[in-house]
C-alpha cells in the first residue's frame, strides 16, 4: 500500500430519510469491503467510514453535503463504489 | 384485592385487531445507570466485561435474525443495522476511554456515549432522523441488560399476555410474537413506526401512543386493546370483558373461515366477475391485502405522504414509496390517487391553504393540485419515475368538468417528456382515470369517459355532494345515505355510459367494503369494488354465492324506491338472512374505517343504535 494512492468525492445525501441508522449500514457494509480506509467528513467534522456509530453521529439528513476520502490501494474504486451506494439512496429503491 | 375499576384509555391505533389478557408489564425502559468509581486495577476487568456484553447483545441480535422469517424484510433492515452498531469498534472504544480516564463503571461510559449520540438526535431538525434515534435507545438497552447480567432476551412471559410497555423495540416485538402475546400497548410509537408495522404484519393488536399507560396498569390487570379504535380498556366489567371476547373469537373463526376462499376468483354463479381490489396508503399495508385476496390495489391514497413530517414530499420520495408497493404486488395493478389534499379534514400544516368557510367545496384535491403546481409535479414525475416497477395506473380526484381532465393530463403528459429527455424510464402505457365524485362528474360521465380510461366512483363524497349532507355535522348526517335513489341512479348512469364507451367502472367508497351492499353494486353493474382488505374475503364470500341476474333485479327495484328506508328494508330483507347472519352490525360498520372514506351515519330507524359510533373520525387527525 501506498500513500499516494488517495482518491476523494463529494457527494450529497439525496435519500429523504437521510443518513440514517439503515443507511448508514449500508454505507458501512459496503465500505468495509475495501481496504482503503475511509474517511466521511461533513463541514469540520471527520468519522471513520467504516463505523456505522461515526456516520450516525455525522446526523446527516437529505441534502447534506459529504466528503468521501479514501485511502490506499484500492481507494479510486472505494470512493466510485461509495458514491454509488449515496447516490443510489442507499438501495432505499428496489 | 379490591377490584379495580374500570378505565378507558385512548390512543392510536397501530394495528387492527381485538385481544384480552393479563397485563404484562415490561420494566425494562427503567433501567437505571448508576455511576460508580474503580480502581485503577480493575480498568481491564471492566473494558473486558464490555467487550463481553457487546459480544454477547451481537449474539442476541443474530439469533433474532436468523429466527426472523423472510417475508419481513424490514425487520431484518433493522436489526441488521443494530447488529452493525454493536460490533463497531467505536461502541467499545470510547466507552473503554471513559472507563480507563475516569474510572467509572461501564454502564455509565455506555450510557454516556450513547446518550450524546441520542441527544445529538434528539435535536435533529429532520423528523426522520429525530424517529431513528429509537434505534440507539434499542441498541443501548440491550447493551445495558447484558452489563447487568439480564438476560436480554425478553423476560418469560405468559403466552396470552398483553404486554404493556413504555416503548417497544421491532426486536422486541418479535420476541413478543414468538412467545404468543396476544397484543401491545405502548406510551410511545405513531402508526409509521417500525413497530407499528411489525405489528400490522404479525396481525398483533397494538395501540401505541397512549402517553402514560405504563404508568396506569397493574402487572396481570385484565386488559382489553382494541387495535381498530385505538382504545384500551382496563379492568373492564364482565360484561365488557364477555362481549369484547366472544366478539375477538367470532373475527376469528369467520376470517379463517371467509379466507378459504382467498385464492379463487371472485365471480358470481352466472359468471359475472367483480375484481376486488385493496384500498391502501402505506406501501407495507401491501401483505395484509394480498393475503386477504386483494386482486390489486383499487386505490392507493397518497396523502399520507404528506403528513406527519416537516419538509414536503420529494418526487424520489413519491418514487420510492411507489417502486415499494411494486415491489411488495408484482405484477398485479396499482391506481395510484394525486393527492386529495384539503376539504377541512386532511390538510397539512405544510401545505397553508387559507382558512375557508367551507372547505368541502373550497381549495382541495385537484384544484389545489393546480394551484400548487409544482407539488402536483414533483409527485407525477416521482410516480412516473416508478412506472416502469410495475402495473401503475393514475388516478385524478375531484374531477368535475373536462377541462380540469384535460389540464391534468396535460401536466401529466409534460412531465413524461421531461423525465423521457431525461433518460428516465417510464411505462410505455399508464392508465389514466378519474374519481366520479362530484354530481358534475356523474352527469357529464359521457364527456368525460370519451377522455379517461377508467372511473371510479368515489361514493363516500358523491353521497355527501350529490344529497348535499355535510357528513360531518350531527345534525343533519342521518339523511347521509347511499341508499338514496339519487345516488343509485347516478351511480348506475355513470356505470352504464362509461360502458357504452368501453371503460371500466369501479367503485372505492365505504359502500364497497359494506356487505350490505354488494348485491346492489354487483347489480348496478360495477367492475371493480376497491376497500380495505380486511373486507374482501367477506365481499367475494357473496359474490361467488349470487348471481348477477337476481342482483341486476334488485338495483332495478332500488332505483324506483321512494324512500331509503324502503329502499334499506329491502336489501337488508335480501342480504342479511343469505349473508350477514354470523356477524353483528357492529361489524359491518368497522370494515370501512380509513380516515378519508369517513363512516356513514345509521337511518333512523332499525340501524338507529348505532348513532353512537357515527361521528366520522379522522384517524389521522388523532395522530397528529
């Protein structure tokens, strides 16, 4: 792994319910299964991406801004994936 | 002992169903975190038994997964996020932080950390978000049974119990159903609740909301929760107790009884067929109504969309809600209404519609849909956006010239090119109907039907507009009746040139679900009845046991009836010794209860003594 492998994306939470408890399981199950490590940050505040408690604790609600910063070998691919998963509203459709 | 007397508790009607049994009072929401200091040595002792209650809360939440049938799926969403939060590392190491810096107990670092997160909740702006604080109260309770050695699996509680609660968790709830609770009543919990709809698809009564019952009932009280109208009795007379029992039994046997016939198709003896759709508004409503025989859903309101909640309903909102009704019917038909916002009853505080003098006839359904515009387009483009998930049709309401028709249409039309530049899916071909519910309507239903592609008569306002009775004023709603040649001869009008024209009628007011009146529909020649699904193994109990002709002949003779109460002697001289003789009347008039249908007030007469219960409620005003 190396340190230059760094990949970031905004997003925005577009889900109504927002970043809440079912969400950010999947957030963080999706996550989980990069080793990059991940980072969420909204405004100032920074949480581990990979803790369901973190992300609940960011209290996002719809429209809310998101930094995803991933780091490590397969950090391009974790911040697509995770954009994805935000900008599919989480799978809250079919 | 002396006997206790007898009270009445009030609160929301979380699901339908009636049930007794002793009180079981679950304590565990008083659980109290007691702080205490240690000694530096025994800090690894402490973050060690943590590590194991959280291990062991995993565990637990696993078990009741596993154990958890797949048809509840969202149940499963559920404790699969709070099975998330239990292996977090953050849920032991901070806590272990505390522990470690501060010397306290592990309860109490628990609690701490958990009671920020909650309280960080509690202040959300965003209702959704303040809601899903429940699911950290759950995750913490769970936590701090097992620091306390608790078995954190329920309690042993007596099957046929009534379990009362400060709140009940969805986890919980399972619990409750496997260990044969025969019902719940809670202080806390709306009718969106994840608990509330786990217990509408566990078929387990439940009044929620009712502030202090917790505080009101004795541990093995007798307890009677009537999940329909919300109430709750406590140490009620024997009588009480008696009649409410023998009243639970007989929903029973009959409902297992009318529900052999889920799966054959409704149609009468001489072949006419009559589809019997469900009348819905939660998309999770959907299993109860295919599992009472719903060939579709007739009319799937979306006003609920728009309350109990502080912003507007988005289009993704409206799409999503709809892709999950989809998702729950397959392939089978969905007429989805525009929002019939307005008319006094159902307005949202959102929505600020000037007060009026008299809002039946003011600003509501389809005109407020026009001068709201963009709301009105916001939940076409999210339906149409769900099109391609299933059988969609759309529905306009208070329809009551073409013009209005046209203008919808148009909008609607709009929309889809949009949404097609767009790249969006949409259906290749929605159906696009109107609620024959204004007098206008039903008279002009030749022009109308020329431009729609289905009706559907909604009877409950046709009735109101049509006899001019304000069904909700007291003084006057005795003279509300769908009996009344008037409404019968429209009805029948409407039926017979929509067919001229080849479109099909079908008919989504209280009188649909109304045993009663099934052989007069059937004979005035609709298609479709629409209802709550509680009432369709009984509606196709009769049908399949009539024939269209003998019906035909009874709505000729009905519509040349000079009075109602001629009119009502007659039907029920026909239907009650054929149909009705295992139920009361009191059941006949708790099959339609849905807030915007209202219920119909008794004729003087016969059906007199049912004044009592007459008073058109709006189950979502309660809520609120």
């Amino acid at each position: 792994m190396s340190d230059d492998q760094r990949a970031q994306i905004d997003v925005v939470v577009v889900n109504e319910m927002g970043l809440h408890t079912r969400p950010a399981k999947e957030f963080v199950q999706t996550a989980s299964r990069f080793g990059a490590a991940i980072r969420v940050a909204k405004g100032e505040s920074v949480v581990n991406g990979k803790s369901i408690m973190g992300l609940m604790s960011l209290l996002a609600p719809m429209g809310t801004r998101l930094t995803i910063t991933a780091e490590g070998e397969d950090a391009a691919e974790a911040v697509r994936t995770l954009a994805a998963v935000v900008n599919k509203r989480f799978g809250e459709v079919g | 002992m002396t006997p206790l007397e007898t009270r009445v508790l009030r609160g929301i009607g979380a699901a339908p169903g009636i049930a007794s049994g002793p009180a079981f009072l679950l304590e565990h929401q008083r659980l109290r975190v007691v702080r205490y200091q240690l000694e530096a040595r025994q800090h690894d002792d402490e973050v060690e038994r943590l590590r194991e209650a959280l291990v062991d809360s995993f565990d637990q939440v696993q078990h009741l997964r596993e154990n958890l049938a797949d048809r509840h799926e969202e149940p499963q969403e559920i404790l699969e996020a709070q099975a998330e939060m239990l292996r977090d590392p953050q849920l032991l190491e901070e806590p272990s932080r505390l522990i470690r810096g501060e010397s306290v107990n592990a309860e109490w670092a628990v609690a701490k950390m958990l009671g920020q997160l909650r309280s960080m909740y509690e202040n959300a702006e965003d209702t959704y978000l303040r809601e899903r604080g429940e699911d950290i109260d759950h995750v913490g309770r769970r936590v701090l049974r097992n620091l306390a050695g608790q078995d954190a699996l329920l309690p042993n509680i007596p099957a046929g119990s009534v379990v009362i609660a400060h709140q009940i968790s969805p986890a919980e709830l399972v619990q409750l159903h496997r260990a044969r609770v025969v019902a719940v009543a809670t202080d806390v919990g709306g009718r969106t609740s994840h608990t509330a709809l786990m217990a509408r698809a566990f078929e387990m009564p439940a009044v929620l909301g009712l502030k202090d019952v917790f505080g009101k009932v004795d541990d093995g009280e007798m307890v009677v929760v009537d999940g329909l109208e919300g109430e709750v009795v406590l140490s009620p007379t024997e009588q009480q107790l008696a009649r409410y029992q023998a009243r639970a039994l007989r929903l029973a046997v009959v409902e297992q009884e009318l529900l052999k016939d889920r799966d054959k198709p409704s149609v009468t003896l001489d072949g006419t067929v009559v589809h019997l759709m469900a009348n819905m508004e939660l998309a999770e409503e959907v299993g109860f109504a295919l599992d009472h025989g719903a060939e579709g859903v007739g009319l799937y309101r979306t006003e609920f969309m728009y309350m109990e909640r502080a912003t507007l309903p988005s289009e993704e909102s409206h799409m999503v809600d709809a892709v999950k009704v989809f998702n729950g019917v397959g392939k089978l038909p969905v007429t989805f209404r525009t929002f019939d916002l307005g008319g006094g009853e159902k307005t949202s505080e959102l929505l600020r519609i000037p007060s009026e003098d008299n809002p039946a006839l003011g600003l509501r359904s389809i005109r407020l849909a026009f001068r709201e515009e963009g709301l009105f387009r916001s939940q076409l483009r999210g339906l149409l956006r769900a099109s391609a998930a299933g059988r969609m049709k759309i529905m306009f309401p208070m329809i009551s010239g073409v013009a209005e028709l046209r203008q919808a249409k148009s909008i609607l039309a709009e929309c889809r090119e949009e949404l097609v530049r767009e790249g969006h899916a949409v259906a290749e071909k929605i159906e696009v109907g109107i609620m024959v519910e204004t007098p206008a309507a039903a008279m002009i239903a030749d022009l109308l039907a020329k431009e729609a592609d289905f009706f559907s008569i909604g009877s409950n306002d046709l009735i109101q507009y049509t006899l001019a009775i304000d069904r909700s004023n007291e003084l006057v709603n005795y003279l509300y009746h769908p009996l009344h040649p008037a409404i019968l001869r429209l009805i029948s009008s409407v039926v017979n040139v929509a067919h001229v024209e080849g479109i099909p009628v079908s008919l989504c007011g209280a009188m649909a679900g109304d045993p009663l009146y099934t052989l007069v529909l059937v004979g005035l020649g609709l298609d479709e009845l629409s209802m709550p699904a509680a009432a369709i193994p009984r509606i196709k109990r009769i049908i399949r046991a009539c024939n269209a002709s003998e019906a035909k002949g009874l709505a000729e003779d009905l519509v040349r009836m000079p009075t109602v109460l001629e009119a009502e002697e007659a039907v029920r001289e026909m239907m009650i010794p054929r149909f009705m003789v295992d139920i009361d009347e009191e059941q006949s008039w708790e099959l339609e209860r849905r807030p915007s249908s209202g219920s119909y007030p008794a004729a003087p007469g016969p059906r007199a003594k049912r004044a009592g219960r007459t008073a058109p409620s709006s189950g979502r005003g309660e809520e609120r």
